[in-house]
C-alpha cells in the first residue's frame, strides 16, 4: 500500500505514453515539411519524408567510419548505444544506404572548426537550402533505408552542437590512430 503523500504525487504527475510523444515530435518535425500531408504520406509509404534543414533545425552530416571509429564499434547496436551516451539522448538518425549519420542540431548552428584543424571528409553542418530525408518517429530499429538510432526525446529536444564537435573530434583522432596503426583498432 502506497502512504498518502506518496499517492498525491502520483496524482500530480503527467505521464505521456510513447505514442503521445511520438505524435507531438511528429507535428514538430513536420514543420520543417513544405507540405504536411505530403510528408505524412511519405512517411507512411516510404518511411522517410523530405524535410527542409536551416529553419527549426539543422543536420551535422557525420560519415560512418567516422562515427564508428569515435565509438570504436562495428555493429549498428553498439554504435547506437554509444551515440546515445555521447550526445547526452540527442536525436540522431541515419541512412545506412549511404552510411551517413545526422545529429539533429539548433536551425542556428553554424558550423566553425579551428582553421588549423582539417575535417574529415563529408562532416560537415547541413542548413539553409538543405534539405534531409528524415525517417519516421516509429522507424527505432535499424531496418530499411533510414532510422533513428537516438529518438528525439521530445518536441524541438536537440543535439548540443558542442557535444556533436567533440564526438566528430574523437572520431578523427581515433581515425587516425587506427590509419597510422594499419587499420587496426
């Protein structure tokens, strides 16, 4: 039996199911759709929708190498595992027929790496006149063109840029490591 204090917080409580939150993540992100119905058809048909990047938010497109070598892990789950303690439950999806990776950042991250660091190539921070085929909120499982391998935990709930930054800054010196090393890592 629960004692009454512990009952009335109970009760002050606002639970939200997964569904809940999947519907408003999806009215969030839809806001980034030229046109709704039209996403919402591609999600339900393609499970993957085009949305337009540089307004409610932007993308930083990592390549896999690069992020399995910051993880140092070869398997999707691990990977994904790893991404979601890095970048602290960001959103992150990825299309693993290109094996790109895409943190969702701010609409205002502006991309700046010291001028004396050389990117790895394809990192770069996608916005304005970009656009990302965004997978649907339902699409957790690494099957299929497209996934979330972090959910957005809520609507308009993204990446830190900086936590993005220093993963990508990881994964290069660990990238290099391993080249310098023969490829071993």
């Amino acid at each position: 039996m629960t004692a009454p204090h512990e009952r009335q917080e109970l009760e002050n409580v606002a639970l939200v199911t997964g569904r809940e939150r999947d519907l408003a993540v999806s009215h969030w992100l839809l806001a980034a759709a030229g046109d709704r119905d039209v996403a919402r058809a591609d999600w339900k048909t393609q499970g993957v929708a085009l949305l337009a990047l540089g307004g409610i938010f932007a993308a930083v497109r990592m390549p896999g190498d690069l992020v399995r070598a910051a993880a140092r892990a070869e398997g999707e789950e691990g990977v994904d595992a790893f991404l979601r303690r890095a970048l602290e439950g960001g959103p992150v999806c990825r299309a693993r027929h290109s094996d790109w990776y895409y943190a969702l950042v701010p609409g205002s991250t502006e991309w700046r790496r010291p001028p004396s660091s050389q990117a790895f190539p394809g990192l770069d921070c996608l916005g304005r006149d970009c656009y990302l085929g965004v997978p649907a909120v339902d699409r957790t499982e690494p099957v299929g063109h497209a996934y979330w391998c972090s959910v957005m935990g809520s609507p308009g709930e993204l990446c830190d840029p900086r936590l993005v930054w220093a993963m990508a800054q990881l994964g290069q010196a660990r990238h290099r490591v391993a080249e310098t090393n023969g490829g071993s890592r």
